[in-house]
C-alpha cells in the first residue's frame, strides 16, 4: 500500500525573513512530503524539490480567498491565521491527489515529520494537531475529504468573522471548540477521527522559559529536531525567539548535519 501523500501549505507576505534558509534545509530533509507556498516573497533559486513557491500578491490572494468563501475577503499579515481553514478549498486545485494537506507557519524548523505521521496514524485518524487537547495554528493536518476542507463552517457565522480585519484566533480555539462539540455529539464510530493526544512542539511558555546559556539551546540534527532536554520534537516553532534573532551562518544550499537554534540565530557545526 502507497504511504498516504502529504502536502503542507503556507501562505506569507512582506519580506523574506533571516530563518527562510533554516525552514528550506529541514523541508529538504523530509523528501516524501511536499510543501506548497503562496507568498509575494522571492524564495531564491535554492529550492529543495519537494517545495512549490506559487507566487500570488495580497490583492491575488484576496481574490482567492474571496471566491472561495463567496465573500469579500481584505487580508493583512495577521489575518491570514484566520483564512488557513478554507485552504482546503481556496487551493482545491493545488492539493488534488494529495490524501492529507495541512495549514501551518513559516517560523518553523521541521523534524523527522514521519516518525510522528506514521502510516498507522494516518490510517487512523482524520485530524492531526500538534498541540495537546487542541488545534495548533503553527501545524494542523486534515484528510483531504469535501467535509473536512469545509469544517471551518462548524464555526457560527464564519464568513463574517473571516471577513472582519480583526484577527478572531479560528485557526487555533475557534474551530477546536466546535470541531470538539461536532465529534462530541457524533454517534460511535462516526465523526472526525482526530489525534490531539500530546504536545510536539515548543509553545510559548517553554520558548519564553528558555535561557540564553548554549545548554538552553534546541537543535536540527540530521533531519531531526530536539529540545534542549534530548527529548525529540515533531518541530520547532520559534515564534517567541525570533524578534531577537539576528545570525544564521548557512544558506538554503547548504547541506549542515546539525544546527543550533536559539535567541541569537540558527548556527550550523558545520556547512558544506
């Protein structure tokens, strides 16, 4: 049997940030899944081969996001967390083939993705999350079904909230809290399957707990990522770390066994 195919979808404006090479190198290192970027930023000519940059503005993007929920859509940076519901339908197109998509960041170092989406997993369950008891916005996984790709309609007058330039978190608690109440009340044995057993990720208040003495350090080994502890993680998400990061010693062509991530930056052992 063919292992389940994965695509993760990003979706970012503005500039190209100081990590972007960090991102690209841990993409690189889980060949068998592809990553698909919407963005207006030029992501260079280093791409590994399992990411697709689809260039698209903000007002293309409004576009898309406008046809898809039928609805007139005016994004900003922020407000984009709240439209990664609808990427199931506003890039149908794109993921078609694909058995699962996921919505996640770009502040983010990718670990050995496989060792925690295993085959037997993905057999099992519809919905992935990374965090505990809840959906994460930084990574969610959906089965590419007609119902899953629209469960961002369990949400009560959705349209509205993502048409609103306020930025309304249902990428994390709104759709967790109905995605909870619709399974809750789903007979046994029907209903979306979802995998919410454990943290995989650093969240906030371990970031922000996180010194900046070297054994406080997370790292990139091998295609696989680790807290400070050894104990290893599905991914790193930096978010809390990042306003302070000012050094990355390799680039996307790069191909380092091992980095460091910390406040100060990404730095490699070595670089060939």
């Amino acid at each position: 049997m063919a292992r389940p195919r994965l695509a993760i979808i990003v979706s970012f404006v503005g500039r190209a940030p100081l990590w972007l090479p960090a991102f690209l190198v841990s993409c690189r290192a889980n060949r068998d899944i592809e990553w698909l970027i919407y963005t207006d930023v030029d992501m260079g000519d280093e791409l590994p081969p399992n990411v697709t940059v689809k260039p698209m503005t903000v007002t293309e993007l409004n576009a898309r996001f406008s046809d898809a929920l039928q609805t007139r859509i005016a994004i900003h940076p922020l407000k984009l967390n709240d439209l990664k519901l609808t990427y199931g339908i506003a890039f149908a197109e794109d993921i078609r083939g694909f058995d699962f998509w996921a919505y996640a960041d770009l502040d983010i170092v990718w670990g050995d993705l496989r060792r925690f989406l295993t085959d037997e997993r993905l057999q099992q369950y519809d919905v992935f999350s990374s965090r505990r008891d809840r959906l994460a916005g930084h990574f969610s996984l959906f089965r590419n079904t007609e119902a899953l790709n629209r469960a961002f309609e369990l949400i009560p007058d959705v349209r509205k909230a993502m048409a609103s330039s306020q930025y309304h978190h249902l990428d994390e608690r709104g759709l967790t809290v109905h995605l909870r109440q619709a399974v809750d009340r789903a007979k046994p044995g029907t209903g979306a399957r979802i995998y919410w057993e454990e943290d995989l990720s650093t969240d906030a208040k371990f970031q922000r707990a996180l010194s900046d003495d070297p054994s406080d350090a997370l790292w990139w080994r091998d295609g696989r990522t680790f807290a400070p502890n050894g104990r290893e993680l599905m991914y790193i998400h930096f978010n809390k770390l990042k306003q302070d990061m000012t050094t990355i010693n390799f680039g996307a062509g790069d191909s380092p066994r091992a980095f460091e991530i910390s406040r100060r930056g990404f730095v490699a052992e070595s670089v060939s």
